[in-house]
C-alpha cells in the first residue's frame, strides 16, 4: 500500500515489526482512535509470535512483571469479544514441577512472593498432583499448580490481532521492511526496501529480535541477542492432558516443557538453546538437542515414552542480557516507544503488551509498571560491555 | 578424509553408487529404509519367499537380477545397514534411526538416492478403507504376493498405472477397469519423446493389449468423481469419461497414483538449493548433469531428484558417484562420465515426453469440493486450504499450514503436500510454483520418542 506513492503515507503511529506485540498495539490503538499503520516485513506473526510454543503461563516471570501478565490473562479470557476468535486459549492450568528438593524450596518461596502480586498458586505435593493430573511422572515431588494459566495457538493469535486490527480500520502492510528511520523535528520518517515513505509523530519500534539495531540507531544500544528455543510435537492421541506441564529445574536440560492441543498432539519445548540468524531469519532446530529433551519430556509424563515426535521447529527470539523486555517510552527521542526483546516469554504477554502500549501512546500514561523495562536500564554499563 | 561418504538409499541408483565408490576403493556407508536392498522397482520379497525373478519383475527380471547379484557381492565390503530411516542433520552428522536405536554418522560427502513415492490427488473419499497408492498397491503384491482386492480399480495417470494393473493380471487378479485421466490425444503427443526408448514404449503396449485380451476395460481422459464406500470398504468409483458421462464402476479396492514426487526433504534438511521443475511440476533440488548440489559434498542421484526411471537411475547412481571421485581428483576417464551421460540423456527425453503424455491434472486439485479432506493426517478439506487463502490471506502454502494445519501431520505434507499447493494456488489465481513448497522439519519420518543414541 502506498509503496511507490509520491507523497509519504501518514499516521498517527507507525508501529514498525507485525510480531504479537506490533499486532496487538496496532488493535488497541484503533480502540483509542488514533490512525495507525503497521509495517511488517514478512507476514504478521510469522516470527518468534507463530513460532513460539504457546505457553500462556504467569507462575514463574519475575515478581513486577505480573501486573502486566495480569492483564494480558484477563485479555486472553476475552478474545472472542474483542478479536471474533479464541486461538485456541485453553485455561486448562499450569504446573510447574520438579525432582529435587532444593528446587521445591524454591516454588514454595516462589508460591508466596507472588501472592501481593495477584496470583494464587496451589502447593501440592507429588502424589497430590497424581491424584488430579494421573500423567504426571512417578519422579515428581513438587508441583506449583496455577489454575487460571494455560496455552493457546501461537499460529493463530498474533494474525487474529492483525487481521482484527485491520477490520478496526489500522493499516496493516505485510511484506515490507523498514530500511531506515530517522526524524525530523515533527515527525518520524520510514523508509521500506520496496521505495515507501511512511510519516508519522508517534512511532512503536516491535521488531522482536531484530530490535537491538533500530533502537542502536537512536543511541539506545541493549545488550541482545537472538536465540532459537527448540520446539516438537508428537502425532496425536486422545486429549487427557488440560494443564501445561513444566519442569522447574535448575539444570537447563532438565528444564523441558509441554502441552497437549485439543487436536491431541503434544508440544513440548525446552533444555538448550540453539543459536539463531537475524540475517537468515532462521532459528537453528538441532536435532541433538531432540534428543536430548527426549528422557526429561518422558521423566515428567511416562507415558510420552510411546510416541513419536513428527516435527520440530525453533524461532528467532530476542534475548537481553537481564532477561527482561525492552519496554516503554524512548530515554532520548520523545514520540519513540519500544516493545521488543521479549525474552521467550512474550507470547503470554502480547495482548497485555498491545493494550499496555496503547494506552502509553495513546494517553502517555499506564498504571502498569514498565520502570523494570526501560530502555536506558543498561546506559550506564553498556559504555564498556558489548553483548551477550 | 577420515568420515566415509554415505549413500542414502539401496535401490538402483545407491546401488550403483556405491558400487563405483567401493571400485574407487572408498568403502561407502549405505543406509536404507527397506529391510532388503532392491528399492522399489526391484524390490525383493522376504528370504524366505520363493517367487523367481521372473514373476515378480517380468520383463525387468534381468535387470533385478544383476542388481540383486551386484549389491550382494558388494556387501562384504561396505557399511550396509538395511531398515534404517535417515531422519535428520546435526553438526555431528547424519541421525538415523534403526527401532529405537538412533546412529549419528559423521560423513565426508553424501549421495542422496532416496527414490520418490506416489503423487497423489485427492477425491472425494479417497479416505476409505481399501483404497491405496500404486506404489503401495505394487508393494502388497511384490514383497508379500497380496492384492489389495480382489476386483480392484486403478485410477490416476502415467505408465505406472497399467504396469501395476498389469502386473495384477498377471498374479491372477483381474482388475474391474484402469482410468486414466489423460486423453488418447495428449498421450499421442508425449509420444515423440518416449520413442528415445521404443523398448519401454512396445512394452507399455504390450501391457495394454494384455490387459484388453483379459477383458480389462482401460479408459483414457476420465475425470474422477468420487470413491464411493461404506465404513468397511470401497464399493466402487464414480466418474467421468471423455464424453462427459457419469459412470460407476464397482470395485473393492482402489489403487491410485499420478506419476511420482521426489523424496526431496534430505536434501532440504542439508539446506541444498531447490528450484521449480516445470516439467515435473514440482521443485526439486538443484543439480548439475552429473547430480551435484549446491552443497559442495552433496550429490543427487535418482527418483529422487529427477524422475526419470529406473535404467537411468542406475546411470545417475554411477554418475554421481564419478562427480564425486571427480571432485576429490581421483581418476575418471572421461569416456564413462561421457557414456553415462549419453545414457541419461536418452532417458531425460523419453521422461519429459511421459511426463507429456501423461500430465499431473492439476485443474482436478482446482475443482475439488471444498468437502474433500486433502491432508488426511490433520483432516483438513479443500474448502479449508482456500479459506486460507482467502479470508485468511496466505499467499504461501507454509502460511496456509500454519493457519489451517494441511501438510501438518505424520507425513508433513509428502502425500497432500503438491495438491494442498495447487489448492492454494488455483485459490489465489497465481502460478502454483508462487505459493512454494512445504518446508522440511526433522523427523523426516515419526521418530520414537524412547529411542536412544548407540554408538
Ligand atoms: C521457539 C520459541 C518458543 C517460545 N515459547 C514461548 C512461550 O511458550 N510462552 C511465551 O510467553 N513466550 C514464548 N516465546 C517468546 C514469544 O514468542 C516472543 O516473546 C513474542 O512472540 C515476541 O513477539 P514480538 O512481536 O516481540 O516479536 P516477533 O514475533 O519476532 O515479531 C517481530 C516482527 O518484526 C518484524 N520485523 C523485523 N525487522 C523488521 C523490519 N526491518 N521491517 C519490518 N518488520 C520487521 C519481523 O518480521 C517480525 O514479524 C517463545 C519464542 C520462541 C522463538
């Protein structure tokens, strides 16, 4: 749209990067009337927001992050009436588990830190959570049960926000990718590969992984870098399995986690990380690391033992050195705002995300607490480090 | 180099293949799905089966015959390791896998002679118990002398088709009639190409007037309609014939394929080159006249690049396996790669003037009922492909998959993969090679989820 027009496209916002987060703002912004067009360089949701394994968890994040995943949860129970579709949420619940006592201790802490915060977590101990999710491995000692979390489609969710978004009256542009941004003294100027200007005062940068060099050109460096989370999925079998299952553990390869979609296969991630390209724009899947998620996956639930897995993907992620999200208005370049980096942990907090940011540009102000991610958290050590 | 070269796929051309590595003195790992070496074509039956060449190859029994010898005079001096699926690519090599017991295998090079399989189009109950590929048809008859009926109908195009039908006849099995949805005319015209090989070309007739002594009716430019069945089975199959006339022909087993799809997902793992093969109406990896990849110790060789037979998959075995030798500066007179080349080209023509004659009907994936289930893995109907693309606007089959699921399931697209693309294709009104093609994951196949490395 408007890619070989002489005069620049305008807006009120552009956002730039049709992830979940690009996606959601884009939506919320239409409810508070600003005009909107959002850039994507390959297909809305198409990135670490279609590739991601669907976890929709609040138990676990980091203690002041749980106002906005809050909110974001309470969007998620609302989807059919904002967006006309549900993508596959499923409140089914959430246990974290674990085999070693010292990680127990440390759900328990976990269980009471977070109460002040608005979630009620259920201790249970192994043989309790036997006797409610009959799956669970003989292994497990404690579970942290959260009953409200869940999955949903990653598939689905953030192209339900931009095709909503789209209908609201935003303008969406997929196959297009922003080149430069720079401003002038009223308005931020886009410039995409196919020739388009795009004009606007208020501008989201949501480009996931691919956020550090956009915000670097404002003089905001952040130490990032991009990783490959490594996914699979069985063939299907009969749907048994309502909560999300993760393992709590403190050893990385221990750290495997699944979920089982209506449909009756079973997703499941976790363990290492493998690296991913931003030139690419492919996350590596190395099959060792398959493997190696193989006897953790059948620790938590037995009976995995007898499937098969089918396929198995990765996606670029974006990952600070602190291993929270770049967040918030710009600390240098006022109508700048920042939604990228997530961490791989953003797809529970996407619609949380959009109506958070929205509301920020739309209104300059949010009752949640974004302070923790703020861009300019790293200024003073960035001088001397690079990145991770 | 220390790591050896693999061979994947012990049919004609990994058998050639590594018979020219071990001539050259390398002594090749040779990796194979099939618990016996022959691939599909020749195919053997199990030790303890007793049916002699002649019966299970006819006419190409001398030609199984020295492949068969020829392999079993090599297997005291290469790696063979038979029933075992190559499922994926690490950094520490080739992943295999052998019941639960998973191979990593490092390797200087690779030669990818993985065969190809049916190309299938659905049709409206095509789901039904009782109704199988031709390749799967062919199978059942030769490794374990079972038809998959006893009043079969085989329905589909290209020469496979009255081979299979044929070699039903034969086994005693007389099919209720064979269907093929290419016209008397357009295989008239692909004629001129196959003349390169008149000997397969008296043969084919010869199938066919076989089948025509037999009282078996074969009936040229049909177009399928639907499989008709009840929960226990295929009961018969509705069509069209040339003149537009609704027909039903009953049956009790249904045996289908339109011409092959190469098994290119190996060589898409090891991130090879592909590019759209307007011939075969599919994309294929790149390759040179001698079967080198874009990946400098990956070669090509067989169905499973280019489908263009048996005999010349033997050449091209060979071949890739001199371009390998090549590239190392071992010795190869030009006169072989000259001959084999000369082989294969011959062979090339005959290929593109079959695939002339006997073309992948895609208009008939265009006008499917959007009730007809494509991915029968996911259950996903033509209907919800161009849903899709339409108030979902996939402009690409991945897209489509990851919105709808077609290509999703066991066998990640490689039985729906092209129709589900022509779907979209047709649905969007672009050229089918615009909406690409199905990316590979590893597993390639279902990988056991018990399984374990063994060193
Ligand atoms: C394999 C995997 C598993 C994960 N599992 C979970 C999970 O279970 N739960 C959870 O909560 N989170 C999970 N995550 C994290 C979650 O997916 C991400 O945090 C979230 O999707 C980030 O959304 P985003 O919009 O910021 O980024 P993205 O979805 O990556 O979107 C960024 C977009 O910006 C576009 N873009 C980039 N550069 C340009 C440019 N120059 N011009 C135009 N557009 C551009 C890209 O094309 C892309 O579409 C996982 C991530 C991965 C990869």
């Amino acid at each position: 749209m408007n890619a070989f027009a002489r005069e620049p496209a305008r807006a009120d916002v552009i956002i730039v990067g049709g992830g979940f987060m690009g996606a959601a703002t884009a939506f919320f912004l239409r409810t508070h009337g600003l005009s909107v067009i959002l850039l994507e360089r390959d297909l809305i949701g198409q990135a670490a927001s279609g590739t991601n394994f669907g976890n929709v968890r609040r138990q676990g994040r980091y203690l002041p992050q749980l106002p906005l995943a809050n909110r974001s949860r309470d969007i998620w129970g609302r989807l059919p009436e904002l967006i006309g579709e549900d993508a596959e949420f499923l409140p089914g619940g959430h246990i974290r588990v674990t085999t070693r006592a010292e990680d127990g201790a440390r759900l328990e802490q976990y269980a009471r830190d977070c109460k002040p915060w608005g979630l009620d977590l259920t201790m249970m101990t192994g043989d309790q959570a036997r006797a409610m999710f009959p799956m669970v491995g003989p292994d497990i000692h404690t579970v942290s049960y959260s009953p409200h979390d869940g999955h949903a489609n990653p598939r689905l969710a953030a192209p339900a926000f931009g095709r909503a978004a789209r209908r609201a009256g935003a303008q969406v542009v997929e196959q297009t990718e922003v080149t430069s941004i720079m401003k002038d003294s009223v308005d931020f100027i886009i410039e995409t590969k196919d020739g388009g200007r795009y004009h606007a005062p208020l501008l989201q940068i949501s480009s996931g992984a691919w956020g550090r060099s956009m915000a670097a050109s404002f003089g905001e460096d952040v130490p990032m870098a991009p990783q490959g989370p490594q996914m699979g999925v069985t063939e299907p079998l009969p749907y048994r399995i309502q909560p999300v299952i993760g393992s709590a553990s403190s050893v990385t390869e221990e750290g495997v986690y699944l979920r089982q979609v209506k449909r009756g296969n079973i997703v499941f991630g976790g363990g290492r990380r493998s690296s991913a390209d931003l030139v690419t724009k492919r996350a590596r899947l190395d099959p060792m690391n398959t493997l190696r998620q193989m006897p953790h996956l059948a620790r938590l639930v037995p009976a995995m033992a007898r499937l098969r897995v089918i396929r198995t993907w990765s996606g670029v992620e974006g990952y600070v050195q602190d291993s929270l999200p770049i967040m918030g208005p710009s600390d240098r370049v006022s109508g700048l705002f920042y939604a990228f980096g997530f961490c791989g942990h953003g797809f529970q907090l996407g619609p949380g995300v959009g109506a958070t940011m929205a509301e920020l540009i739309a209104t300059g102000q949010t009752d949640i607490p974004l302070e923790p991610f703020h861009v300019g958290r790293f200024q003073r050590n960035m001088e001397h480090r690079d990145a991770p | 180099m220390a790591e050896p070269v693999i061979v994947v796929g012990a049919g004609p051309a990994g058998t050639r293949a590594a018979q020219r590595l071990l001539q050259a003195g390398l002594r090749p790992v040779v990796i194979d799905e099939n618990e016996r070496q022959g691939g599909q074509i020749y195919r053997r039956q199990p030790e303890n089966f007793i049916r002699p060449a002649e019966k299970l190859y006819g006419t190409e029994a001398a030609r199984a015959r020295a492949l068969h010898a020829d392999f079993e005079s090599l297997r005291p001096h290469i790696d063979y390791r038979p029933g075992t699926t190559v499922w994926g690519v690490a950094d520490e090599g080739l992943l295999s896998v052998r019941g639960s017991a998973i191979t990593v295998q490092p390797f200087s090079a690779i030669i990818i002679a993985s065969g190809a399989t049916d190309r299938i189009m659905p049709l409206p109950g095509w789901t039904t118990p009782g109704v199988y590929s031709l390749g799967a048809s062919q199978i059942a008859l030769k490794a374990q002398a079972c038809a998959i009926g006893g009043t079969p109908v085989f329905m589909g195009t290209g020469p496979l088709l009255y081979l299979v039908a044929w070699q039903y006849l034969r086994a005693g099995v007389t099919p209720a009639a064979v269907l093929d949805t290419s016209s008397l005319a357009t295989r008239l015209r692909g004629l001129r190409g196959m003349m390169s090989r008149a000997r397969v070309v008296v043969n084919g007739v010869r199938y066919m007037a076989d089948l025509m002594r037999a009282g078996v009716k074969l009936h040229a430019g049909i177009t399928p309609q639907r499989i008709e069945g009840r929960e226990d089975g295929v009961t018969g199959v509705l069509w069209q014939d040339s003149r537009g006339r609704l027909r039903r022909t009953a049956c009790d087993a249904v045996g289908t394929g339109y011409g092959l799809r190469a098994e290119t997902q190996l060589a898409d793992l090891l991130k090879c080159d592909f590019m759209f093969d307007r011939r075969f109406t599919q994309w294929r990896p790149q390759v040179d006249l001698d079967g080198r990849t874009s990946r400098q110790d990956v070669y090509l060789a067989g169905d499973g690049v280019l489908l263009r037979g048996a005999d010349a998959a033997e050449a091209a075995g060979r071949l890739a396996a001199c371009a390998l030798l090549q590239d190392r500066t071992l010795p190869v007179a030009t006169d072989e790669i000259e001959g084999l080349r000369g082989v294969i080209a011959t062979m090339d023509r005959f290929a593109g003037g079959l695939a002339g004659a006997f073309p992948w009907p895609a208009h008939l994936a265009a006008a499917l009922p959007d009730e007809t289930v494509v991915c029968r893995c996911e259950n996903v109907t033509a209907g919800d492909i161009r849903h899709a693309a339409t108030a979902l606007d996939s402009p690409e089959i991945n897209r489509a998959k990851a919105l709808m699921r077609p290509g999703m399931g066991r066998c990640q697209g490689r039985m729906c993969g092209l129709a589900a693309a022509e779907i979209l294709a047709a649905a969007r009104g672009v050229p089918v090679e615009q909406v690409g093609r199905i990316r590979t994951a590893a597993p390639l196949k279902p990988l056991p989820l018990d399984c374990r490395i063994t060193p």
